[in-house]
C-alpha cells in the first residue's frame, strides 16, 4: 500500500501580550476551618506538627491551633490585641500584641508567655524569625525594629529608619532581615548588627507585606498604590499593576505552591496571584469578606484569613495560565521543516524539546534563557514513526506543549499543556 505524502501544515500562534485582567474566579473552591469563635480572623502561620496557628484581633483577642486538614484543635485567649504570628527557632509561636506593647509565646500545650517591649507605645505589629536565632519585631509607633531572644533579651534598632515611617510587614530574607515602611514608601533591609539599607518605592505607595519568592527575590505589596512589587537582594525594584482592581488594597502576600505569588485584596474581596515576571490573574471571593493573611499550608493548599467574614478558609491553588509565547511551524508535505520557531518567552523560560520514534532528528534538547529560540537548525525534517514534543516553561506559568504525531496517515498535531509541579500531559490548564 502507497505511503501517504503528509498533509501540509501551517501553525500561527499569536504572541500574547496584554495584561491579565481583572476577573472572578472560576471553580474557586473554598473550604472552612469550622468551629472558629465568631471572630475577626487576623493572621496565620505554619507551625510544629503540621498545624497551622491562627490570630484574632475582635473582642474577646485568641490565638487558634488548627490542624492540617482543617480541624480547629484549640483556642487560647491572650491579653492585648494579637496582631502577627510566627514560628519561632525554639519550636513555639510568637506573636505580637499591638495594643498591649509586648509579643507573647505560646506552645502546643496553651502555655502563654509574656515580653513586654522596652519602649513605651511602640505598637509591635510584623514579627519574624532571623537566621540568628532571635525573633524580629517591627515597632509600628516607635519608629524602630527591634531584636527579642528567646531568651527575651531586647535590643531596639532605629538609626536609619524613616520618623513617623511606621515600620510594618516582615521577614527573614537575604543578607538579613527585610521590611516595609509605609509611610516612607520604602523596602528596608537590617543586619543582625543593625546595619540598615533602604530603597525606596513609588511615592504614596504605602508598602504593607513583605515575603520571600522562589525567584529568591523580596515580594511585597503596595496597599495605597494597588499593586506589588518585586525586589532583588541587589535593589533592582519593578512594580507590577496591570491586572489589579483599582482601590482593591492589595494586604497580604506569600509564596505559593505553584512557582507563584499568592496576595490578598482586602477592600476587593479578591485573590491575586503574580507570576515571577508579573503576570497577574484574580479571583473572586464572597463579598464583606476583607482577605488578610494568606500562607502556603501544610497540606500545600493556600489558606486565607478573612477578617470581617471571622473564617479560615483553603482552597487548591487554580490551574496556572499557560506561559505566553507563540510557537510558529511549517511543515511542508514530505515533513520538511520551513520554519519552527518559539518567541515571546518569558524571562526564567526555557524551549525543550522532546522526540520518540525511529523518524526523529534528535531525541533531546533544551534552551535556556533566550527569548526567542529558531528550531529550524537543529529540525529540518520529521520522518514518519516520530512523536516530537516542543514545550515552552517558565516560572509561575502551565508549560505550553505542542505534540506532533507523524505516521503514514500524514502529520497531526495537538495542544497540551503541563500543570506547574507536575509532569503531565492535560488538555487544557487555566
């Protein structure tokens, strides 16, 4: 039987390069922690066991143990306003009472510790554990950060810092210790030794959180300028908005499990997420519900705080966007290549390419960092009995995949695309 010459084909696919837009979710599943007090939920953090702990700042002020499938396991009332929560290097939980002027420990057990700050009216607000085995504190109202052991040793920092800055979110991350100050609208780092670098932001940005990406770079968002931002260990700032309500409040922000940016929208009652060149999608949650805190769970969904609905929620982080690039082939009818190539990657991306079958020109290759990759060199023809795959990565999105199938009947191709962490061929992501 006469072999059939292969059908020819041409595949244009435009580059895509408008911003993501402002949208509801779709099959945004949210699952309560029940038997939560009917109270504001505040803050959340990962600790011992796999337990996520919880702070409340309403009447009647707690701190909440949970565990990972969403149980609530224990309340423990608390004097003061708890404001943040951590996991400390001694293996309990710390927190700060804003309103009290003091940040606390709490264990497993509900053993309640007290360390008054030594500074009068200083607010503690953001707290976070430092490479060096102490606790970091940023003084809403003294204009200052201050250092507490575990021991509970203070030292209080403030040479520096912006008067009346209002020192706020925190968090260890290279070279040292990094927070916001949003009324100086700048990013702030600080050495165990007290030595400060500033850099400064957008004017009336007013940068709220602050959080360490997988890109090893600092996040944080920006609740006067609805937008976040993104910070490398060197300074190199960018700012991202495209994609945010506008008067959305952008809050909270966190790594997520997807090779994202998870951030929370308080007066838009939204979701935001971020690639790690900026591209971001939202996504609706029930109205008065006002997001704060947002984490990464021990059961690698996110979870989130809302503060005037007084519930915890998780959800399955939604299928990534697929990364935007075009792929452009040409096949003539013998399978000669014309063109096959890749544009519009995004910066971190990479081409690979993927090949089973006795008619395959090669068998393997992968290109890294380029934003536009010509196969054609290396692929001038595809001979029947070869399965070629071309994918196209990048952090933070579903990897785009084409498959072209050659036989005798001619040459097929089909779209697929592959979830972030896994390695499965789908159908479609989001």
């Amino acid at each position: 039987m006469p072999r059939r010459s292969l059908v020819p084909l041409v595949m244009l696919l435009a580059l895509v390069a408008l911003p993501a837009p402002a949208a509801q979710a779709k099959g945004l599943r949210l699952s309560d922690v029940a038997g939560l007090p009917a109270n504001a939920a505040r803050d959340l953090a990962v600790g011992p066991s796999r337990e996520v702990w919880m702070t409340s700042d309403a009447v009647g002020s707690f701190v909440a143990r949970i565990s990972a499938k969403g149980k609530l396991l224990s309340v423990v009332p608390v004097p003061g306003t708890p404001d943040s929560i951590t996991r400390g290097p001694d293996g309990a939980m710390w927190f700060t009472l804003r309103d009290g002027n003091a940040v606390g420990r709490v264990t497993r057990a509900g053993a309640v510790t007290m360390f008054p700050v030594p500074v009068a009216a200083a607010a503690p607000r953001g707290i976070a554990a430092g490479a060096d085995g102490a606790l970091w504190v940023t003084l809403f109202g003294a204009d200052a950060v201050a250092r507490l052991t575990t021991a509970g040793e203070w030292t209080v920092f403030t040479s520096g810092l912006t008067p009346g800055g209002e020192q706020l979110g925190i968090t260890r991350g290279p070279g040292g210790i990094w927070f916001t100050e949003p009324r100086g609208d700048r990013i702030v780092k600080i050495t165990p030794s007290g030595a400060v670098t500033a850099f400064p932001v957008s004017n009336v940005s007013g940068p709220e959180d602050i959080a360490v990406g997988i890109d090893g770079n600092l996040w944080f968002t920006e609740d006067d300028g609805d937008r976040i931002g993104r910070i490398t260990p060197s300074g190199a700032l960018r700012e991202f908005q495209s994609g945010i309500t506008p008067g959305a409040t952008p809050f909270n922000i966190a790594s997520g499990p997807d090779e994202a940016m998870w951030f929370t929208e308080a007066d838009g009652d939204r979701i935001g997420r971020s690639t790690p060149d900026g591209f971001i999608t939202e996504y609706g949650i029930p109205k008065r519900s006002r997001p704060r805190a947002i984490i990464t769970g021990p059961d690698g969904r996110l979870w989130v705080a809302l503060a005037d609905a007084g519930r915890v929620v998780r959800f399955t982080a939604p299928l990534a966007p697929v990364v935007p690039a075009s792929i452009t082939s040409l096949f003539s009818g013998t399978g000669t290549v014309g063109q096959l190539l890749v544009e519009g990657i995004p910066a971190g991306g990479r081409v690979e390419v993927l090949c089973r079958g006795r008619g395959c020109p090669l068998r393997h290759y992968v290109k890294r960092r380029a934003r536009r990759v010509n196969l054609r060199p290396r692929i001038r023809r595809v001979g029947a009995g070869s399965r070629l795959q071309i994918r196209v990565a990048a952090p933070g999105y579903a990897t785009k995949v084409r498959v072209f199938t050659v036989s005798s009947r001619g040459l097929q191709v089909a779209k697929r695309c592959i979830a972030p962490g896994t390695n499965k061929l789908r159908k479609g992501c989001g």
